[in-house]
C-alpha cells in the first residue's frame, strides 16, 4: 500500500470518523472550561476526578461535565437559535444588496445576495440598541447560556447534515449533486452537493456567512457587557481582542463577494466539514479569546495595547489587500497596475466540466508574487493580535491559533494539489516563479 493510498483511506474514512466523534466534545470542552474552570483544562479534568475515576466513569461525568448531555435542550436555547435564524434569513431576503453569481458545479449556478454589510451592522447595532437601548434583553444573554445555545445548534447541524446526505442520494437534487464515493460516511462528513439551495436560500452562504460568521459578533458583543456587568469595567485586554475580531469580521462581510470564490464555496461540499464547522465550530473556538477574557481581566501596557491595535490592524489590511489584488486583476483581465506596473501573470487554459476550454489568471505580482497563499499570513497575524491579549496564564486561548495554522497548512496543500489537476503545466509554470507555498523561504 502506498502513501498515496494510506492517506487517501485516512482521509475519507479514518478522519472523518475521528472528527466527527471528537470535534464536538472539543468544542464544549473549551466552551466549558472558559466558562466554569477560568480557561483550565486541567482544573477541568480535576472536577472530572482526575486519575482517580476509571476510564469510562471519567468519561461519562466529563460528558455531562461539559454538557454533551443535555438531551432535547433548552427553551431559551431554541428561542435564541430560533429568532437568531429567523432574523438572519429575513435579512438575506429582504435587505437589497447586488445578485452575484458563483461558480458552476454540477450543472448548476448559485446566485448570492450581495449585502453582507449591511447585515452585519443591522445584526450587531440591532443587538445593541434592543439590549441597551430596549432593555429587550440582556446584552449578556449569550455568554450566559452559550452552552444551551451551542448545544440546540449541535443537534439542528447534525440533523441538518443527515438530511443533506440523504437529499444529495436521493432521486430528488441530483441536479446539484457531485459524485459520490458511495458511502453514507463521505456523503455525511464531505458533503454530496456543492450549492445546495433550499426555499431559494443558497444554503452554504446562509451556514458559512450568516450562521457561523454572524453569530460569532454577537458573542463578542455579549462577552464584553458580561465583563462590565461582572466587574464594572472592560479591560483594554477585552476592548482590543473584541475590536480587532469585530473590524475583522467586517472586513470579511464587506468582501463576502469575494468568498464566494473561495476553496469553500466553489469546491467544498455541504456536509459535516463545512456546515457543522460553521455552525458549532466558528462561534464556539473563534470567539474563545474573548470568551476566556470575560472572567480575566488582563491589564494591558498602554504601549503593548496600541502595538497590538496597530499590528492587528495592519493585518487585517493586508489580509484584505492581498485578497483584492487578485479580484481586480481578474476582473479587469489583466487592465490594471498592482504596485505601480502592470501586472505579471500567466493565462492558464483548462478544461471545465461541461468539456469547455476556458481560461483563468494567474497573478504572479503584488503580494502573490512573494507566495501562493501569502494572504494566509496576515490571517495567522490578526488571529495572533487578538489572543495576545489573554497572556500565558493558560494556554487554552491559543487553541484556536494552533488550529487555523493547521487548517491554513491544509488549506494550502489542498488548493495546490487542485490547481494542478485544474491547470497542469501552467501551474508548474507558475509555481516556478513562485515556489513557496505560504512563508517566503520556510514553506
């Protein structure tokens, strides 16, 4: 048996199977231990009984220690979910924004609302004025019943991809679905339909943008009037990690054309990996900073708080920028300057698959001139900026720095190994002007 095939079986077998059982008791675990153990997994695995349980005991109290047990869930849980999706899909609807088209899969063309922004400041600013200015609710409402919220979220995921496997199996939406391996396994985990679109939802833009990627401002936002409420204050470790997150997540709505022609969007499937990751996973790890910092009031340098301000800031610029180079110079075809000279890029023809040669760019100047992925890194960075601010007492906060490495570097390896399948000898073309993949002279 060859690497080849062990990673193959690994992948579409082995590790879906392993993530699938173990993501979720990660998530509570971390959402568990910011809220109840300051942020310590050891302190956790003490009121587990430590090493003094026996396996399956410990294991079992560590569940509902965590709260994987919570059977149907809670009322205020399903009435938080409940108004939070109902809102966000009356939002996608009825607030105007421009219709663009993504990439065909399968025969078929999703079309997205463009007006991300808009539903970004309506969703946060509403959350505020209903909570201080209303007394609707309380701002805290959240944080204080995150795992009820998490947990009655996990169960609709989960139902959620169970139905989208059999959707896609079924004789009904083969029109939108990729081929099959055969496996209820695959179908559950990868997903079977690239663009599945439900009632006239694009249902990955509503799971990746405006479930995971909007919940999780809400978060912060409650996260920091739980540190007022608790301590009659917000730290300036609070106030920099929350505004580097909130101006990134704008940032990211305000480009959500541009997600839309991502590795997620064109080519990842809808199933476990994307909506449950973007459900459970997004708002539950991306937000744990924050969350960990509520309880932890960490008193920043003045010096150190601006450094950090203006680093993170400055990354999530370049994050931006980088990202923008490559839309205009597709866009223009080519008709623009990047740093002051037209840009040097090679014009890669491939075969699509309705058996069409058509051709795509491949920018080779400006910041994708020093690595194939270099935007990854001001991610890394901005990411970086905003866990600083919880220190070393415990390292539980950089989980989430440790995980989005991991994923980039995968990301990274996928993205090549498509491109050269897509392009062929234009990407090994390309990848001798460029070599690296993501750092300049590491990797």
């Amino acid at each position: 048996m060859d690497i080849n095939t062990i990673q193959r079986w690994f992948r579409l077998t082995v590790g879906p199977i392993l993530l699938i059982f173990f993501t979720p008791i990660v998530a509570f675990a971390v959402c568990t231990a910011n809220l109840q153990t300051g942020g310590s997994l050891s302190d956790l695995y003490q009121q587990v009984g430590g090493s003094s349980s026996s396996n399956v005991s410990a294991f079992i109290t560590f569940l509902k220690l965590i709260r994987l047990n919570q059977g149907m869930g809670s009322a205020t849980g399903w009435m938080i979910l409940t108004l939070f999706v109902a809102v966000q899909l009356v939002v996608l609807r009825c607030v105007p924004g421009d219709e663009k088209e993504g990439v065909a899969a399968s025969g078929r063309v999703p079309v997205y609302r463009m007006n991300g922004l808009a539903a970004f400041l309506l969703t946060t600013l509403g959350y505020i004025f209903l909570s201080f200015g209303l007394d609707a609710f309380p701002a805290t409402v959240l944080y204080d019943n995150l795992q009820e919220l998490m947990w009655v979220t996990m169960i609709v995921s989960f139902l959620l991809c169970v139905w989208l496997a059999v959707r896609g199996r079924s004789k009904t939406g083969t029109e939108t679905s990729t081929k099959s391996r055969n496996s209820l396994l695959i179908d559950f985990f990868w997903g079977r339909e690239v663009h599945p679109n439900v009632m006239g939802f694009e249902l990955k833009q509503v799971t990746n943008c405006r479930f995971g990627m909007m919940m999780w401002p809400l978060i912060v936002i409650s996260c920091v009037a739980k540190q007022w409420e608790h301590y009659g204050y917000v730290s300036n470790s609070m106030a920099t990690a929350a505004f580097l997150q909130l101006v990134y997540i704008a940032k990211f709505f305000h480009w959500e054309s541009g997600y839309m022609r991502t590795l997620d969007m064109m080519h990842d499937r809808a199933g476990y990996y994307i909506c449950w990751g973007c459900m459970i996973w997004v708002p539950c790890i991306y937000s744990s900073q924050v969350v960990y910092l509520v309880l932890h009031p960490v008193s920043l340098h003045p010096l150190i708080t601006a450094a950090l301000l203006i680093f993170g800031l400055l990354c999530i610029g370049l994050n931006y920028h980088a990202d923008w180079q490559k839309q205009e110079v597709r866009k223009s075809d080519g008709r623009c300057l990047i740093w002051g000279k037209p840009p040097k890029m090679i014009r890669a023809k491939y075969t699509d698959e309705n058996n069409v040669e058509t051709s795509q760019i491949l920018l080779m100047s400006g910041w994708w001139g020093i690595s194939r992925h270099f935007h990854y890194i001001p991610e890394l960075g901005a990411a970086l900026c905003w866990t600083l601010p919880c220190q070393f007492q415990n390292w539980l906060p950089y989980f989430y720095l440790v995980y989005l490495t991991l994923l980039l570097v995968d990301r990274t390896n996928r993205d090549d190994r498509r491109c050269f399948n897509k392009y062929k000898s234009y990407w090994t073309q390309y990848i001798k002007t460029v070599p690296y993949k993501m750092v300049p002279y590491i990797y």
